[in-house]
C-alpha cells in the first residue's frame, strides 16, 4: 500500500506537487510543539513581544528566536518593530491561501463541502462549520 498522497484514487483526494510540498513543510513545522504553541498563543493573544512568549513557553530568548525565525521563514508568521522590541503576529496570507488550496483538494465539487464523522465543513463560508 503506497503513503504517497499523489497515488490516491482519481475520484478521492488529489494535491498537486506544489501544494503537497507546502502542506509537508506547514506540517513538519507544526509538529513542533513549540512552535505549535507559538502559533495557538498568536492565535489568541493577536500579538505578542518575543519576552512575553519566552514567559508562556518558559523557554530562553534564543530557543524562542529560533523558532520565530523559522515560522517567518514559511510565511506564517510576521514580524513589527517598535524601537528596540519585535511583536509577532500570525500572518494570515500564506497559510489560509495552502488550507484553501487543501480544502478545494479535498471538498466535494458538487457542494463544496468535507464531511466528517461529526461535522460537516462547508469551504467558502465566512464561518465554515455547520453541526450535523
């Protein structure tokens, strides 16, 4: 049985090289608990200074910078300046534009939603989650 995302039957799931390789690097990026944290607490807090999240994950400044750095490389996070500090703030552009891009993959083109056991993800809506 192949793990290959590409062999998938034509009627199922189908991502084309390029995206695959994106969702790899999000996903092993993501594996990370530090820098999944990193992004759950951006999530919420909207922004936040680089000692304010060396605070939440106890972590040193450096190992904190450490992964900034590689979330601002992929595109998923951003930086601001104000005088001496950095604020970071999840950056919305890229990562929404690979899970649209995902999601459109994998949706049902005839409805334009992604059914699981308990929920049904509508892909286009401003909420995207309707109950069963």
């Amino acid at each position: 049985m192949s793990t290959n995302v590409m062999d998938a039957p034509a009627q199922g799931l189908f991502l084309s090289d390029e995206l695959e390789h994106e969702l790899l690097g999000i996903f092993k990026l993501l594996s990370d608990e530090t820098r999944l944290r990193i992004l759950l607490y951006l999530g919420r807090e909207r922004e936040l200074h680089v000692t304010a999240l060396c605070t939440r994950l106890d972590q040193s400044q450096p190992a904190v910078s450490h992964h900034l750095a590689l979330l601002r490389e992929a595109d998923l996070i951003e930086a601001r300046r104000d005088g001496k500090h950095n604020f970071y703030s999840l950056k919305r552009g890229h990562f929404h534009s690979v899970i649209e891009r995902l999601f459109e993959s994998i949706a049902d083109p005839q409805r334009a939603e992604i059914r699981f056991d308990e929920f049904v993800l509508l892909h286009g809506r401003e909420d995207g989650i309707e109950g069963i």
